[in-house]
C-alpha cells in the first residue's frame, strides 16, 4: 500500500464558512456586519452567498480575511407539484458556487457583484445536472447544500454528477430543523463508490441567534499560503476538512497505516465499507486522546474519521479511498 498524505500537519489550515446571507437576500445583517463578524472571529476566508445573488467584491471591513466570489442558487419551483407533496415539500436543489480565483486572468467570473442570477425551471434531475455542469464550466467549484434539509433521496443524489463536495454539516439546518447532518447521504453515495467530499458551513441567517448558539460549521483547508489560488489549489485536490468544533491536525497513511492527530476527542469514529472500522476512545483512565493508528484493510471501498470533541462537536475527515493506495 502506498504511503499518502491527507492532512500535512506541517502545513498551515485556514479556516473557512462558504455559505451566509446577508440582507441582500434573506439574512438578518447587512454585508457589512456579517464581515465584521467573521472577521472578528478570526476566519481566514468567507463567502457571502446570497440567494441567486453573485459577490464578487473586495470591503475594507474585511481586513485580510479573503471574500471569496460566488453565491448560493437553486433552481425555480416548475408549478406543477414535482417537489411539493407531503414530506417531499422541500425538495429542492441549493447548490454552492466559489468561483476559481485561479482562473481570473483567462475566464473572469460569469457575474458581476450584486448581479442576480436567473432562476430556471426545476423539472428535475436532468435539469439539476444541467445547472451543475453549466455553473461548472463558468469557472466554479460547485457544492452541494444541505441534502437532509433538501429532503435528497439517495437516489437523487446517486443521479447527480459534478458536485465536489456536499455539506455533511449545515449549522443553519440544525437550528430551524435539526436536520445539519448528513451523513446517511453521504455515506450511500460513497459505500456505492461514488466519489464526493465533505464541507461543513453556518448557512447563518440570524446572527444574533448564532452567536448564542456559538457558530456551527466550518472549513479547514490546509495550503501552504493562504492566498485565492493556495485556497483553490487545496480545494482542487481535497486538502480540506469539515468541522463544528474539532481540528484535525495531521492525517496520512504510512506503512499501511491510517495515522491521525487531532484536538482533544473523547470519541473517534471510523467509518467504511465494506468492511471493519472501529471506534476509537481514550486510552483508560483518560478523558480525552489526541492520536491514532490503525492497520488498513486493503480491501476496504474507503475509510473516514469522525473526531468528536469534548463538547460533541465533530470534524469530518474526507474519505480515504483504498483504490488510490493500491
Ligand atoms: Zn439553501
Ligand atoms: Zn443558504
């Protein structure tokens, strides 16, 4: 089995939340506030993704926290009640756009700041694959939102092509729903061999309830520089993590090995197909543990960890996939 580096732990991690609104859209501070927010919280980069509304636009509030350009689109309901009975009734594709910062020079974004961007016709998934591809070939990196809120089946998202990464955590979806999660989804996907990553977010409308409630999801990408183009290089090759509390400080397979370092967890999950993976836990005596490692089956589709910290909260590692070891 070849040796890989996931998490280099001699790398720094810069610390992202790609999904907010603001009042441009449907979100309760203005874009001003909202920056100051982050900001203030020591964020590295955001994206202020208003609903069918594209940023694209350097403010003084944000200091050197990176503003990402992008936004949060979906598609316009058809009207004749695809999506709209009974416990289908959310059923709906939102879908994250950040633009590639590494492309600026050769293919600017497809919108100016403030442009909204048109709304076409849900008439289901060959309409939803071709929004994907079309967002795709104008220079984004395109994500998928909250699949549990989405109420997605597994097919839906089985059917779906494009997507880097889904939102495993959306903090926003736990406090209207209690529906952040989605690991069930992803999980399916994966087991099936599909390939997609993992992002957690705030998709934060209120913030006054959120800084009550502490902020809930957030992006690790590790990157030497923590420039546009570092960011985007590391979002390309899936040098990132998912997080509401915990960091994972280095991950790699070495002889064979699954190797980790991470914050204080009193818990960490493996999780894989087809075959064992343990739950790891603090050595006796010990409340919490800060390493692991373990033999990796060859035979397993794929491998992942879930850090739980002290609190609860978790960091989502990205998938290791056996077949890229082989
Ligand atoms: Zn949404
Ligand atoms: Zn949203």
């Amino acid at each position: 089995m070849k040796d890989r580096i996931y998490i280099d732990g001699a790398l720094p991690q810069w610390k992202g939340n790609l999904h907010l609104h603001t009042t441009r859209s449907d979100g309760r501070a203005s874009p001003r506030e909202a920056i100051a927010y982050y900001r203030d919280a020591g964020y590295h980069f955001i994206m202020v993704s208003d609903h069918e509304l594209y940023w694209d636009q350097p403010m003084a509030e944000a200091g050197d926290m990176l503003l990402l350009a992008g936004s949060e689109v979906s598609l316009a309901p058809h009207g004749r009640g695809l999506h709209s009975i009974g416990d289908q009734r959310h059923k709906s594709l939102h879908l994250l756009l950040v633009y590639d910062e590494r492309l600026r020079s050769v293919q600017p974004p497809p919108w100016g700041h403030g442009q909204a961007i048109p709304r076409q016709a849900d008439t289901g998934i060959s309409a939803w694959n071709q929004l994907i591809a079309r967002h795709k070939s104008q220079g984004h990196f395109v994500f998928l939102c909250h699949p549990r809120w989405s109420r997605l089946l597994p097919e839906d998202l089985l059917a779906l092509e494009g997507c880097q990464a889904l939102e495993i955590w959306n903090h926003g979806c736990q406090a209207s729903e209690s529906v952040a999660e989605s690991g069930y989804e992803w999980d399916y996907c994966l087991s099936r061999g599909k390939r997609v990553l993992a992002i957690a977010t705030d998709d934060v409308h209120d913030y006054a309830d959120q800084a009550r409630q502490g902020r809930g999801g957030f992006t690790m990408v590790s990157a030497p520089e923590g420039d546009g183009p570092s960011l985007m290089d590391a979002l390309d090759s899936g040098r990132y993590y998912a997080s509401s509390g915990p960091l994972i400080q280095d991950l790699r397979v070495r002889d064979g090995r699954l190797v980790m370092r991470f914050s204080p967890a009193q818990e960490v999950r493996l999780v894989a197909a087809h075959g064992y993976a343990p739950t790891h836990y603090p050595p006796p005596g010990q409340a919490s543990f800060t390493s692991l490692d373990w033999p990796l089956d060859p035979g397993l589709l794929y491998v992942r960890a879930e850090v739980i910290g002290p609190t609860g909260r978790k960091a989502w590692s990205q998938p290791i996939f056996l077949d890229d070891l082989a």
